[in-house]
C-alpha cells in the first residue's frame, strides 16, 4: 500500500496532521477489511462484537451493559439484538421486576458462530498482523492508548 500523501495526493502541512489524517484514512480502510471479512459469515461488525462480549460474559447480561462495552457507540442496540435474534444467534428476556429492563444471552448457534470465525481468524485473514513483532503491536497499542487519554 502506498504512503498517505500518495494515496490521498496530497502534502501535509506537518507531522501531526498526517499522522490524524492516516489514522482517520487507516481505521477506514481496516473497517472495510472486516466488514468483507464478516460477510461470509452474514454478520455485521457491530454484530459480531455483540457475539464476543455476550460470549466473554457467558451468562445473561443487561443490554445496557453490552451497549457500554460496544466498540462502535451505536444508540440502536436494539436493532442489533432484533437481527442477531433472527438469525438465532442471541436471545433476549425482560426483567421480573421492571419490564423496561432487557437481558441478552448468546446461544448455542452464536458460539459455534464464532468458533467458527476464531478458526480464521487464528490464521491472519488480514494479512497484516505478520507485518509487526509482537513489540511494535504493543508499542502500537500503547500510543493508540496515549492519544485517547
């Protein structure tokens, strides 16, 4: 792949607005990897992340709770748990004691969903982890971390 300036044809006027617009550019470009990555599988990413934390849970969890840990800070967790229903992935039960309170649990189907993806996943469908040592993730990983503090 190309460097940004020559992907975007343009001269940055420094260092730290070519490091914000590859960044931006970056994360657009790994979103549209993943989300060709998921479509064989007929799950969006917001899906998907839904399945991962419902299944790191392993027991019902409140919709809320799974809202707060979602990647993509999407209002419509809803619409999400209504599709991954559908599809028998997840399923949903109110609370007893106050109706306007939603649980979600992953099932049977949703785990061998994703074991399913683990297996492929295990093998850098990307292409792209191979590029870094395990120290450069971290260091990687750490400036990511650095510029959200």
């Amino acid at each position: 792949m190309p460097k940004i300036e020559q992907e975007l044809k343009v001269k940055f006027a420094n260092h730290k607005h070519r490091f914000m617009t590859n960044l931006i550019y970056t994360s657009k470009w790994l979103e549209t990897i993943n989300t060709n990555y998921l479509k064989p599988f007929n799950i969006s990413s917001q899906q998907y992340n839904v399945l991962r934390i419902l299944r790191g849970n392993k027991d019902w969890m409140n919709m809320n709770d799974v809202k707060a840990l979602l990647i993509d800070k999407t209002p419509n967790t809803t619409r999400l748990s209504n599709k991954l229903i559908e599809k028998n992935y997840i399923i949903r039960k109110r609370s007893q004691t106050d109706r306007r309170v939603v649980y979600l649990k992953i099932t049977d189907e949703g785990l061998e969903l994703l074991k399913q993806i683990d297996i492929i996943e295990s093998k850098d469908p990307f292409d792209i982890l191979h590029k870094f040592t395990d120290e450069e993730a971290q260091q990687f990983s750490d400036l990511l971390d650095r510029l959200r503090s």
